[in-house]
C-alpha cells in the first residue's frame, strides 16, 4: 500500500468496512473477488490515481473488514447495502465508476441492476451476473456449437458444487492449500509473489468467503425475481474478458449480458483470471478508457 493511501472504517449491513483510497477526481469504485482482499487491486489503483479518486474496499469476511459468522449473512441484499453505504461514505453526490473483479463483479452486477442511478458506468471482469448466466445456460444449446460451449463452461465450474459440500472445503484451506496458495498463482496463473498476494489473512478470507457461493449460488436468480429487480442493466457496461480464464470462458462472459445490456462493450484480453496483477497497465488503460467514454457520452 502506498504512502498516499487514506484509510476510514465504513458501517455497513451489521458490518464494519474497511475502506482504502488514493488520488482526486471522479471516483472509481474497485470491488475484489474471492479469496482476494482490496489488495489485489494495488497496481491498478496506482495506476489509476493520477486522474480518478480511486476506492477499494474489504468485503464483508475478507481482510481488516469483519467476518459475520452465519451464511446468510453473505446474501446479495447484505453485501449490495455493504457497497451503498460506501457510496454514501466516498461518494454521497456523484455516480462512481464501479469495476468489480471475480466476486466482487457477480456481486456488482447486483448492484448496477438494483441502484444504477449510483453508476455513471461499470466494468465486469471475471464475474457474469447470475441471472444473466442463468439464462446463458439455458438457451445457449439451441445456437450451433451450443451444448460444447456449456460443457466447456460446467467443466470449468466444478468448484461451485464442490464448495456446497458443507466441512471439506474448509479442511482443504486449513490443511494445506492456504500455505500453497501463493505458489499455486505463480505456477498456473503467472502472478509474481510479494505485494500482499496473498493476503495475510488469506486462510480466513478463503474460509469465510465459502458463505458467498453457499448463501447466492444456490437460488441466486430466484432471490432476484422475488425481490423484483430486472435483470436489463441500464448503465454503460464493460466487459473485460481474460481469454485465458481458468473458470469462466470467453462465451459465458461475452455473451451472457448481451440480452440486457443497451450499452455493451466486450474487451478480450490475451490473460488469465488474475491478470489484473500480470498486466495492470492494460486494465487500468480499458478502466480509464471506459469510465472516460461514459462521462463524456
């Protein structure tokens, strides 16, 4: 973390946030994944500080943010009402730019779809809309080259059902993977060590966090009609899509929010699902590009 970082606690749902922020001007939003912390966005952030006021936060359960100990406690409803009470904290009069990576796209999606008058533009990286990916699974084999797409894209979700397995994920992180986790995004993923990856509190994000995918993969899409929010998505939308991502192919992400998106952009980029540490120049140079080209328009 650089020196010119500022640091505040949030209140959030029940919850405390810890929030992190760098630069001046338009606010720009970052939102990390699972089992990442706001860490994972540092050399982005850096990059992008000399022309927006950039803010990342702990979500609930990762890094200096509380862990509330009960699944439900990581539904969609608490961790969109987490994300509004920065907003009221960083940016109370102004839509931000919101970029959400792995976990915290899929939440961010939510958000966009729930709040968008908080938004002047959004950039999805790593991360469909649950809705939106729902939809993709079911009318995906009716196109030629359909059903190959979808097995491609189950075999690459394996881990959704395997974290539902109540314990064993758990004794998988504690008994070894946590300690190998850093070697593991080195060997397959390309991601340099050192820069707070991972975390030091990687065993207990990655433990804690098993509870987004048990309290909103699972009858994710039903909450979301129950409560009434459409999927269409009316804010400008970026997709970033690392063509070398080990769980979401290029076809899940480029095509699922096309039904709802008016404002649609789909940005490939020859990297994996972490590329945001291999290749933060050129995420920051599409965020900027994007957040820009929304403002202006």
């Amino acid at each position: 973390m650089s020196d010119d970082t500022r640091t505040r606690r949030v209140h959030g749902d029940g919850v405390e946030l810890a929030v992190y922020e760098r630069g001046s001007g338009p606010t720009v939003l970052l939102v990390h994944g699972y089992p990442d912390t706001h860490a994972v966005w540092d050399a982005v952030a850096a990059r992008l500080a000399d022309r927006f006021h950039v803010v990342a936060y702990d979500v609930r359960g990762a890094g200096a943010s509380s862990r509330p100990s009960r699944r439900e406690a990581y539904g969609f409803q608490h961790l969109v009402a987490d994300m509004r009470a920065v907003l009221d904290a960083v940016s109370p009069d102004a839509p931000v730019h919101l970029v959400g990576h792995d976990w915290g796209s899929i939440q961010s999606w939510e958000a966009v779809r729930e709040m968008p008058g908080r938004f002047a533009s959004f950039t999805s990286i790593s991360g469909p809309c649950l809705a939106h990916a729902s939809h993709w699974f079911r009318t995906r084999p009716r196109r030629p080259s359909g059903v190959p797409a979808v097995a491609r894209q189950l075999a690459r979700s394996w881990y959704l059902a395997a974290f539902q397995v109540p314990v064993v994920p758990e004794l998988v992180w504690r008994r070894g993977l946590a300690g190998r986790w850093g070697r593991r995004l080195e060997r397959l993923e390309g991601v340099p060590a050192g820069d707070g990856h991972p975390a030091p509190t990687l065993l207990q994000d990655a433990v804690a966090g098993l509870n987004l995918y048990r309290a909103n993969m699972l009858g994710g899409t039903r909450s979301a009609r129950r409560t009434g929010v459409s999927p269409k998505v009316t804010v400008p939308t970026q997709v970033i899509v690392p063509t070398k991502d080990t769980y979401a192919t290029a076809a899940l992400a480029a095509e699922a929010p096309r039904p709802f998106t008016g404002h649609l952009r789909v940005r490939p980029v020859a990297t994996s699902h972490w590329g945001l540490l291999t290749r933060p120049e050129e995420f920051a140079r599409l965020i900027a590009e994007h957040a820009e080209q929304a403002s202006a328009a």
